[in-house]
C-alpha cells in the first residue's frame, strides 16, 4: 500500500488511510499559521480554502536625490532588510474519496486558530458537514452555493489578471487573455459541475440563476467510466484527447454525402452524436470518450447561446471544474457559441475555474477584514494547474491534478494602478514587442530568461547562507521557472 510521501508524522502514520500517494511537494503549505478555513464540496470535489499570515524578509530600496542635502556620498540608492508579515490566500482541490484522509492531515497539523467555524459550501456542505465538524473539531457555517459562486468568480476577475481567456484553436496563439477591468458587469456565467447551472449577474449583489442543466460534468464523467471501463476524470480526457470522433459519431455528409447549403450546416457538422455506434464493428474506447465530450460541450454551448441572447449579454464566462483547460471542451464550447449567435457572444473560459466556490465561501466568513479593500497576486511560487494546455504538454503536472490542486494570493498593501509614475498615462504610447506574436523576439528573451537562471539562483543563495532549507528552495524554484519557460516556448501567451 502506498504512503503519505513526507507528509505525515509519527504520531499520525498509523491513524491514517495509506491508501493515497501526495505528491513530494507541501500541499497543505503553511498550515501551522492557518487562521480562517472555507470549504466547498461539490458532488465530485472538494475545494478547501484557508487563510494564513507569512513572515518574510523584504528588501526596501530608498533612492538618493543628490539636489537636495540628504545625499552624504556617490552611492544612488540605499537598501535595507526588514521583516514583513503578510498575508496568503491558499486553495486546494482533491477528489472526494480522499476527504477523511485530508481532513485528517489537517487536523493534526493544525496549531492555532482565530476561529472555531468553517465556512461551507456546495450540496456536499450538508453530506459532510457532521464529518467536517468531528475531524476539525470546528462548527460548520453553511453558506449559499450560487452566492459563494458569484462571489468567487467577481474576486478572480477583479484580482488576478490573465484569469479569463478566448480559446481559438486554429489562431497563431490559441490562448488571449483578457486584462482586469474594474467594470466586469453584466455577464452570464455558465457553472459546470456534476451539472449545470447557468447565473445571470448584473452587480457584486445582484443575480439570478436562469437555468440549468442536468447534463454536465457528472454525465461526462458517469457515462464515460462506462463506456470506456475507465474510471478517473483526466483519464477519460486523455482518452478523448486521441480519439476520432467521426467513427462513432453521424455527420451531415453522412446522410446527404455532403453540405448541407442551404441550411448553412457543413458536411463535417455532426448530425446525431453516437449515431454510427450501433453498427461499428469494434470497440472504440478513445472515440467513445471524445464524441461524449463533443456532445456534452455542444449542448452546455448552445444553452449559453440561448440564453445569452434571450437576456442580451456579449459575455459568457464558463466556470466549474468540467473544462480544465482542456482544449476539445474549450474548442467545441467556443465553436458552438460563434455558430449559433454568429460571433455576437464571446466564450471566456477561467483560468481558476474550479476555486468559485471556495474563494466566495472564504470571503463570506472574512467580511470582517474588508478582503475586497486590497488587490490580491497569484502567487506562481505557490500555485500549481496554472495552464490552461492540453495534457499531453506537460503529462507530469497533469497527472497531478486529477488529485491535488494548488492555487495561492498574496494581499498586496496597495491598490495595484496602471502605470503610477506616469505624469498622463493616458497619452502614453509604449514601445512595446508582442511576444506572443513575434516568434524571433519571444525565443530571444526565453533563451536570456534561461541563460540567466542559474545566476539568479546563486544570488538568492547567497542572500541567505545560514537557512538549511535554501539550497531546497532555490532548487525548486530553478524547476518551476525553467518549466514555466517552457511552457510559454510551446504555448506563449
């Protein structure tokens, strides 16, 4: 049977499942100084967020003017170390089958809290809130789903830039992140979970869940596991990744052996998903999960459509935790979406797409602390699941995600202003290279990233010679940089 990987202790190896492997790295990062918790449980997952403070050096830099009598010598600046206590959002997703094992962990891992309630919510808030409160030893504070939801999704969008994207397939850059803008309304916000929920939100309090659906992600995922014989959710999008739909799946031309013209639909349009499936000699797994995939996605696509138009809104943003960044989904949403409202409705898809909940549900107990006062940053050191590419790039951090999901946000002191030292930041025209487009530029500045890194990690090295864990830290940080460099060689943004 497999163990905690370095994660347990003495006292906790023998009270634990031994039935999950966690990856080598800290999940639950910075437990011991975990102050407040929120919890989101849906049918398939749970999302555990917590709040917790970090004591960290910071190098202040002070310049000297010389016109004026402060300036004693040549030297232009000055700098000085202090010790900075700030705080960190944390967020982490794992299936539900490993609940009791990962509220365990926290449990004996936990050393002081301001509370003694969590925040819950989703329909598994009610299943597991006696289990909750038994293993933490806190009272669970239920709250409503779709306004942690809403909640969730106004914080990502304000707060993390590059959080939603177009996906265009055939596009020189498939992905186009869109900037944070502090006018986000109205727009309509399709929730796929184990089903569908689609919410209208016109302001931060006002909203209106205008309808659903019963086929989502609990139905790509159940129908799958029987089509296929498999089981786990990233598998069957892997399997789906490699599949040829076209096998199991009736197309236009398949009936009329071409176009339709004057309907305007293409001979490559499917006309009845699984209609070739009950004459196919042979079993097709990975053609099976595919043209389930397209089905699904067409049909959460053209009920956007619908109601986008019916309620006259241009942005559609697809949260949940069915997408995943995966590229078939993204495509066949937006492929949908421009077919049916002729390019009149823009599919965005959420980079943190799965947290909605957990982040709504964290704010909803820290309304106290007046959280939206701040801006908050991602924290990439902390994060992981940050791209938004299909698994075959990266199996590694893929297989990891299925499990275990990090994302984590610094508060940041000050309010984060476009361009602040600019005396009209509004005529300023910036001589700027797009690195996402010019291919020659981007490979030069990744090649000097790299050819920089090792110099970079020497110097963090050697601003701290007496901590034992910075030759681990620096090591780690090479890793992730390094991987983030090639991630953005293959997939620029």
């Amino acid at each position: 049977m497999a163990e905690w990987s370095g994660l347990h202790s003495s006292t906790s190896r023998h009270t634990m499942d031994k039935s999950i492997t966690l990856p080598p790295d800290e999940i639950f990062r910075n437990l011991e100084n975990a102050k407040r918790f929120a919890i989101d449980i849906g049918g398939s997952l749970t999302k555990l967020a917590y709040y917790s403070t970090v004591q960290h050096k910071v190098a202040k830099v002070r310049s000297f003017d010389h016109a004026t009598k402060e300036a004693t010598s040549d030297e232009l600046y000055e700098i000085s170390v202090q010790e900075e206590v700030t705080a960190r959002l944390h967020f982490i997703k794992f299936e539900n089958a490993y609940i009791e094992t990962c509220l365990d962990f926290v449990r004996d891992h936990l050393v002081n809290t301001d509370t003694k309630v969590i925040k819950a919510t989703g329909g598994g808030a009610h299943k597991f809130k006696e289990l909750i409160e038994r293993k933490l030893g806190l009272r669970v504070d239920k709250e409503d789903e779709m306004t942690c939801l809403i909640k969730g999704c106004n914080f990502v969008l304000r707060n993390i830039p590059h959080e939603a994207f177009v996906y265009a397939k055939h596009a020189d850059s498939e992905f186009r992140f869109q900037t944070t803008q502090p006018d986000i309304f109205p727009y309509l916000l399709v929730n796929i979970g184990s089903g569908v929920s689609i919410v209208k939100v016109e302001s931060e309090d006002k909203f209106e869940r205008i309808g659903g659906s019963s086929i989502g992600g609990g139905t790509f995922w159940g129908l799958g596991a029987l089509l296929t014989k498999t089981k786990r959710f990233d598998e069957l999008l892997q399997l789906a990744s490699k599949g040829q739909h076209t096998s199991v799946d009736m197309l236009v031309k398949d009936i009329y052996g071409g176009s339709y013209g004057s309907l305007g639909l293409t001979g490559d349009l499917i006309a009845s998903s699984f209609g070739k499936s009950a004459t196919a000699d042979k079993e097709f797994r990975c053609y099976m999960a595919k043209s389930l995939l397209h089905m699904i996605s067409n049909d959460i696509g053209q009920l956007a459509c619908l109601y986008a138009k019916l309620h006259n809104l241009s942005r559609v943003y697809f949260g949940g935790f069915f997408i995943r960044g995966h590229p078939v989904t993204m495509h066949t949403i937006t492929y949908s979406i421009n077919f049916f409202t002729k390019g009149e409705v823009q599919a965005l898809f959420l980079r943190h797409e799965g947290y909605l909940g957990a982040i709504g549900a964290f704010l909803k107990g820290a309304e106290e602390d007046n959280p939206n006062q701040y801006s908050w940053g991602e924290n990439y050191a902390g994060s992981s699941g940050l791209m938004s590419v299909s698994p075959d790039m990266n199996p590694m951090q893929r297989a990891r995600s299925g499990t275990f999901d990090m994302l984590e946000m610094d508060r940041l002191e000050r309010k984060l202003v476009n361009l602040p030292l600019l005396q009209d930041a509004s005529s300023y025209i910036p001589d700027t290279v797009d690195l996402a487009e010019d291919a020659l530029a981007r490979e030069y500045w990744l090649y000097c990233f790299e050819e920089a890194l090792d110099g970079v990690v020497k110097r963090a090295l050697a601003s701290q010679p007496d901590m034992p864990e910075a030759a681990e830290r620096a090591e780690k940080f090479r890793q992730k940089y390094r991987h983030k460099l090639q991630t953005l060689r293959h997939q620029p943004l």
